[in-house]
C-alpha cells in the first residue's frame, strides 16, 4: 500500500455534508483538505441532453451499484437477512454531489420538540406512554440554538417558499405549526399547480391551513450569499432521481462545487473508495480512550490502495457507510440489541411515507408538468402539533399534494377501485383515462426509535472487497400502524372535500417491505448526544472517543422527524464547520 503525502484534514464522501464542509473549511482556513468520493465527477452540463426516465427514473443510472456493495436486511433477528440486489426502498446515491444530485428539494425544518423527543414526551403524557421498546433520548442541542444555521442553510439552498412563524409572529399561508424562523425564506414561493391548489382550498374547507412546500428550486433567478446565482425552474418534470439540467434545483454541482472548486488547497478524488479510518491510541482525550484518526485507507478505479494519512478525518458519507465504516474500522462499541450495550449501529429509523389515498377525478390535472417540491402540505397533525391523549400513538406528520411531473412509465398505470381488471385491454383504457385525471394525498410521518431497530455488520454477505456488508434490522410496530390507520382516514376525507369520485386508500402498515420506496431518509446508528453512554458523537458531531474524527449527516439524528432530513443534516453540519473553525483548530480537543 502507498502513503501518500499527509493531508490536514481528509472528507469522507462527496455529497451535500462532504463539498460544504470543504468549503467552509477551505474558505475559513488555510489548510490543505482532501476529498475523497467513491463514485465520478459531475457537473451540471452533465444533465443538458439525456433526461431519460427509463435510464435514471427506473433504472437508477444515479444510485450506489449494488453489484459491488449493497446492505442486507431482516426484520427480526430471528430472520436471515438478505442482500438487496435492486434497490427501492430507498436509493443512495454515488458520485460528485451524492444523493443531493438526484433529491427532490423538499426543506422543511424539523418539530422543534423533535430534539428533546424524550423530554417533551414525558412532560406532557407520562413515561408509561412511550411505546414499548423505544430508544427515544434527546439530542443535547435544542431548537433555538440550531435555528441560526437552519437560516443559514436555507439561505444557501436559496429555499423557495413564505414563513409561517416569524419570531413567533403567525402568518397565514406559511406553517404556522413550525418553529420559529430568524429570518424570510430567500425567494417567493413556487407557482401552485391544479391538484395542489384544489387540495388548498379543500384543506381550508375543513379548517386546516394549508401552505406552499419550500423548495430548494428557484422560484425566480436569485444569487445566494455565496455569489452563486441560479435561474428559475421550468416547471419540466424530471426533478427527483434527476439532476436538473438548467441548474434551477440546488444541488451540491451547482451550489458548493464551483466553490470548492476555486480553493487550490481541496483536492477532490473521484473513484476513492474509503475502506478504512486507520487510528491508534496516542492521541488525547477525556473520556480515557486516548484514541486518535491517523488517516483512511482507500482504493482507486484501478484497485490500488492508497494511505492518507490525516490529522482530521470527516466522515460524511451518508447513513450506511458512516456506520459501515466505523464498524469495519472498529471505531466505537457496536450496539447488541440482546443486552443494549452499545451506541454504533442504534436507533435506525426510516421515515414513515405513503400515498394515504389516490384521488380519482373527472376532470384533467395538467399533472406532466410540476417538480419535485412543487405543492402544498398541511403540518395540522405534525409532531406534538394535535393532543394524543387519547389516541393510540405518539407523533404524526404532514399531508401533501404535490405536482412532481407524472412521467410516462412511473407516472402511468392506476385505476380506480371499481375497474377490477389488473392488465388487458379494459384496464389499459381505464389507466389512460385516470393517467391525468388522479394524483397522491401523501402522508410524511416520524419514524420514532426502537431498541430493535438497529445496524451492524452481516456475518455471511460480503462486498466486492471481500468486507462484510451493513446489515439493517427493521420493522414497523404498533406506533406506525396505528398511526397510519389515523392519517388514512383523513387523507380520504381531505380527497373527498377535494371532489373526488373514486378512492384508493393505503392498505396499511403490516412488516416493513424492502420493495416499497420509503424515501431515501434513513438514519440513525452514530446517533448524538449529551453523554458517551447514549451516543456516537457529541452535539458538536464529533466523536466521543476520538475528538479528531467528526461524523455528518443523518446518521447522527437519535429519530426521524416527519420532514425531510437535509435542511436539518445541512444546518448541523455548518454548526460542526463553526465548533471547528473557532474552536477545535485554536484548541485542539474534545469540544462537549
Ligand atoms: C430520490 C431522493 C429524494 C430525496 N429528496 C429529498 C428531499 O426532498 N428533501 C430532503 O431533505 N432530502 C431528500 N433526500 C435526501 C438527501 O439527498 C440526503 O439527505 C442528503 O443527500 C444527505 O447528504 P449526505 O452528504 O449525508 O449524503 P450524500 O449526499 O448521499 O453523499 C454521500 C456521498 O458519500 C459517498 N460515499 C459513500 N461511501 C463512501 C466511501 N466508502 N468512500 C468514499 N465515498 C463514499 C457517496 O458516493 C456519496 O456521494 C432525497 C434522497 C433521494 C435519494
Ligand atoms: S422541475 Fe425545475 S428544478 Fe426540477 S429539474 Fe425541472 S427545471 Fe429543474
């Protein structure tokens, strides 16, 4: 193996978390900063020709290449897991830019009492009502201290959307259900299509309140605080599982690269794939464990393995590796589900998404043009939002109707619950009629923690490398299936003050299905906190046992709240960019 120069601090991982950690560290210091990334280089000019729904809708060009790595899953220790072969229940990206290339740009903020989950759960019910088995803890960092880097992320996304709590003040039209904003979303909202307008008025109907998606795509050309300037969106459709061929979608390409690209001192190294954080025990700290990152070991496209050895080492390289690589590293006491000992590998969580109800209508939706956070939601049953003392779960979610563009292959195909035919002749008339005249009621809802739901490392499948692969033990319990029971119900009601003719309800949580796409939001297994004993890293992300190897993103969240996790997973990372800007590099140390 070659060793290669040393490098002052080495980024694990490409995507949204790695460039704007290079980029805040590279512009804010004067150090020499290694990107390593195991997929190619993209740029937006990679989009311009080749919108193909069958190439990258179906079949994924941009996702991990499950031939070479993939996870294997159960539900239960008592099963054997399986590798998955294809991808659907959630779809990780590769290359340049990560998942953030292909995402869908929805960003709304998490429930503020989401970060004390434990504490806000029992001050208001009672510990007799947290669900049998949970894992719930608080964070160590609340709301308010994380809500300036929210602004600041939102602010670099340039978020498209109208505040609804405005340093308390509630606005009509905005969430008024959120936390509260420091500060305006950046640009105006998105223009509203028919079937989310129609949900609008319906939603009101029934004295909900209604609101604009925020949107991470440019509802006006605008110039973030950065200088990067974006146009604005088409309106074109092939958003989600695409990059955006004009730029209008904030993407880590279009929104952190240019940057990172201007700094000589970030190198950035496609086709490295990490393999290891190589660490020893002379390094200082004080939890006693006197453990220090030296640097990672990683392979080239030409199988070649390299040293780089690093005085700081940042792991953000999604949920899966990040555990995967502590494990295989043997960074961190792996959690054992049978005698909870343990933080690496706890509280996996996977957010709660289905289609509540499929509206049937008379009438044409226009539903081939939209994109991927273009719509309206209601947050009435979100969080803690609505009383639970006497309905049988915790927590809830959101109601959407969005216009993600219906597309040929994945947008064709329902029918209506009184056409029986499945194929044939009868249906194919059925499903052209419904193809614009029917669109989702989607439910976004919290996945809550679990002691039985958990990573660690499979003992019988192994990657291309011959390393073992991560293994996920995950199923849905009473909390989702009575939860979804709930919101199924109002989804039909808000379809039929929307006029709907016909419905197709959601049939209901049984066992956690691996062929259902679920979103690409699963985290969980580094988790932070204010102790060593409940966490991988402490509210700064750095790690417990070794204060110069830091962690980002997702895996880092103790539950799953019902939005989308990157504006959270971004305004995270620029307060880990700030604790080691103005304080680790002055002092090097254990920052909690
Ligand atoms: C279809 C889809 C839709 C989404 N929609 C939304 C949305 O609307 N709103 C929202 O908030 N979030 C959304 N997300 C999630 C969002 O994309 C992620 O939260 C975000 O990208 C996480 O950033 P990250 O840096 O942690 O991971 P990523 O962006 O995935 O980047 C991780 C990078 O690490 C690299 N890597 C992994 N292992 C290694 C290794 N061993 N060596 C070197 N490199 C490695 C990967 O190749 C990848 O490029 C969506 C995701 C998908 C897939
Ligand atoms: S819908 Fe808008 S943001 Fe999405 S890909 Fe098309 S132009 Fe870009």
């Amino acid at each position: 193996m070659k060793t290669l120069p040393a490098a002052d601090i080495v980024i694990i991982g490409g995507g949204w978390t790695g460039l704007l950690m290079a980029k805040e560290l590279g512009k804010r210091t004067s150090l020499n900063i290694v990107v390593l990334e195991r997929g190619g280089m993209r740029k937006t000019e990679d989009y311009a020709s080749d919108m193909d729904e069958l190439d990258y809708f179906i079949r994924l060009r941009m996702m991990q290449d499950t031939s070479r790595e993939t996870v294997t899953l159960r539900r239960n220790p008592d099963e054997r897991a399986q590798p998955i072969r294809q991808l659907a229940c959630f779809l990780p990206g590769e290359g340049i830019g990560g998942a953030g290339e292909h995402w869908t740009a929805q960003c709304p903020r998490y429930q503020p009492d989401c970060l004390e989950l434990y504490s806000k759960t029992v001050e208001r019910y009672g510990a007799k009502r947290l669900p049998e088995n949970h894992a719930f803890q608080d964070w160590g960092v609340t709301y308010d201290e994380i809500e300036p880097y929210y602004t600041r992320a939102e602010q670099l996304l340039s978020v498209s959307g109208k505040v609804g709590n405005l340093r308390g003040q509630k606005i009509e039209g905005g969430n008024i259900f959120s936390g509260w904003y420091s500060a305006e979303y950046p640009n105006p909202p998105l223009k509203t299509p028919r079937f989310s307008a129609m949900f609008g008025e319906a939603t009101k109907s029934l004295g909900y309140h209604p609101f604009r998606d925020p949107a991470a795509m440019n509802s006006v050309p605008s110039t973030n605080p950065d200088g990067i300037s974006r146009p604005a969106c088409q309106y074109c459709g092939f958003c989600s599982r695409y990059g955006c061929m004009i730029g209008a979608k904030a993407q880590p390409t279009n929104t952190l690269l240019p940057l990172v690209e201007q700094i000589s001192r970030v190198q950035i190294r496609t086709h490295a794939t990490v393999r290891r954080i190589i660490h020893d025990k002379t390094g200082h700290d004080t939890t006693g464990m006197n453990r220090s990152a030296k640097g990672v070991t990683y392979v080239d496209a030409s199988g070649e393995e390299f040293f780089q050895p690093a005085g700081l080492v940042i792991l953000g390289s999604w949920t899966l590796n990040n555990n995967r690589l502590l494990m295989l590293s043997g960074i961190g006491e792996r959690y054992d589900a049978a005698t909870g000992k343990g933080t690496l590998g706890r509280n996996l969580t996977h957010q709660v998404l289905f289609a509540g109800a499929v509206a049937f209508f008379d009438k044409p939706l226009n539903r081939f043009m939209g994109g991927g956070a273009v719509g309206m939601r209601i947050a009435d049953f979100d969080g803690d939002v609505f009383d639970h003392s006497n309905l049988p779960f915790l927590r809830g979610g959101t109601f959407s109707a969005s216009a993600y563009g219906a597309q040929p292959i994945s947008g064709f195909g329902a029918v209506p619950p009184s056409v029986k035919a499945r194929w044939g002749a009868e249906w194919k008339k059925a499903a052209v009629a419904a193809y614009d005249r029917s669109d989702a009621i989607t439910f976004s809802g919290e996945h809550v923690p679990y002691k039985t739901n958990f990573f660690d490392l499979d003992p019988t499948y192994k990657d291309y490398a011959g390393d073992p692969l991560l293994r996920l033990t995950i199923d849905w319990n009473d909390n989702e299936r009575k939860t979804a029971e709930f919101m199924t119900a109002k989804a039909r009601e808000i379809a039929l003050a929307m006029g709907a003719k016909e419905i197709n309800s959601f049939a209901g949580y049984d066992h956690y299905d691996v062929r259902r796409y679920q979103s690409t939001h699963v985290q969980g297994g580094t988790v932070m906190s204010a102790s060593p004993e409940h966490g991988v890293v402490n509210p700064y992300m750095q790690h417990w046992n070794m204060p110069n190897l830091f962690v980002l993103g997702g895996s880092t969240f103790p539950n799953q709240g019902s939005a989308n996790p990157t504006p959270t997973i971004l305004a995270f990372t620029y307060r880990t960019a700030d604790a080691i800007v103005d304080r680790y590099l002055k002092k090097p140390g254990m920052l909690a």
